[in-house]
C-alpha cells in the first residue's frame, strides 16, 4: 500500500484511537537513533527474498490448531508476539513485524539467527525502542505508521499482523495465507487493555478486508 493510500485511513485510526500523529514521529526519531550501528536494509531488499506465496502468522489463540490443519506454506511473516509460538514448533519466521511488545527473547533470537526484523515506532513504544531495538542484530527495516523517509517505511497497516499482509501485497505476493488470526478472541496480554485491543483489531480486520491475493 502506497502512503497516498495509506494516510487516510491513517487519519481515521488516529481520531478513533484519540493518538497523536506527532508521538509516531517522536518515535520515529528516537528508532533512528537507537540503530546507528544496526544492519539496516529497505523493504525492497527484504522483498526479494520474499516468495510468490507467503504465510502471514497471528497470535490468536487459535494459531497452533491452524499449524496443523492448513500447514505453513511459502515465506513466513510472523507477528512480534508470535515469534516464541511459531518457533517452538521447529518453524523460524522469514521476517518478523513487530513494535517490540510481547515476548521479546524470541524476537531476538530469531534476528540472530537470520529473520529479517521489521521494527515499527509508534507513539507508544518509545520506551520498549529505547530498551531492545539496538539488541537486534540480524537484518533490519525500520517503519512507521506516519509518514515515510529515507530510511523509514510505511507499506500501510496497523498492528503487527495486518502490516506483513499490507507489505506481502505491496510488493506482489500472489497469494497470503492467514493462521493465528482471530479478531474478536485475541491471546490475552499482561499490561494491555483487551477493549483497546479489540478496538485495533477492529481496524486490522477493517485493513486486511481491503488487500487482495488474502485466502
């Protein structure tokens, strides 16, 4: 998704989640300095390593039932809060899209091992940025939901999940495979609010309805 496209429907998130658009790019300039010394590529470099056919991992409760009866197929693009699920079933991620919440040694481990990290900054994150993004030490893509610059992306989409679906489909995947998507059951988080939470996810259903090549 293109920001022309993307920043309208940015617009509505931030009057409907009551956000302010200069937070995002607060954090945005403190992810930039905080990863002076990473290993930084753009999205058009973590693209071509990306498959026709990509499997884009949730972390609704329903994800390991969803490993087994449809498999995971092409390349893997997982959540941050996914990563120590997925991994736990012999399965490393591709790429990871994450704004740092959740549980975190996965996420590093994964980096470590070679998955492409895509690390979003959000008004709310600025702290989690400050404490881990510099740990990361495999590939790594800087986004935003605001908008985008040199070294930072924006390919649309709001959560962790429903932004891999929005970059898959930037960059052409044909066909994108969801397991662990459950908008109205999400996997309970210690410190998040699930009204809010539903709230968001009102919003990545709302976004992944849009993309198309989605089975």
């Amino acid at each position: 998704m293109d920001f022309a496209e993307w920043e309208p429907i940015y617009e509505e998130i931030l009057a409907d989640m009551g956000y302010d658009r200069s937070d995002d790019e607060a954090s945005v300039r403190i992810l930039k300095a905080v990863t002076l010394n990473s290993d930084l590529i753009s999205g058009d470099d973590a693209a071509e390593k990306m498959k026709d056919k990509v499997s884009v991992i949730g972390n609704a409760p329903c994800l390991e039932d969803d490993i087994r009866s449809k498999g995971v197929e092409g390349s893997v693009l997982c959540s941050g809060s996914a990563v120590g699920r997925l991994m736990s079933k012999g399965i490393r991620p591709d790429m990871v899209f994450t704004d740092l919440d959740g549980e975190i040694e996965p996420q590093i481990q994964a980096s470590s091992e070679g998955s492409i990290t895509f690390i979003h900054a959000h008004g709310d994150n600025q702290e989690l940025i400050m404490s881990y993004a510099a740990i990361f030490k495999g590939p790594m893509v800087l986004t935003t939901q605001s908008k985008p610059e040199y070294t930072v992306f924006d390919y649309g989409g709001f959560t962790d999940g429903d932004r891999a679906v929005c970059f898959a489909e930037h960059f052409g995947a044909k066909e994108i495979r969801l397991l662990g998507f459950d908008y109205d059951n999400p996997m309970p988080k210690d410190g998040s609010d699930p009204n809010v939470k539903l709230r968001k996810l009102s919003w990545a259903k709302r976004i992944i309805a849009g993309r198309l090549n989605v089975v």
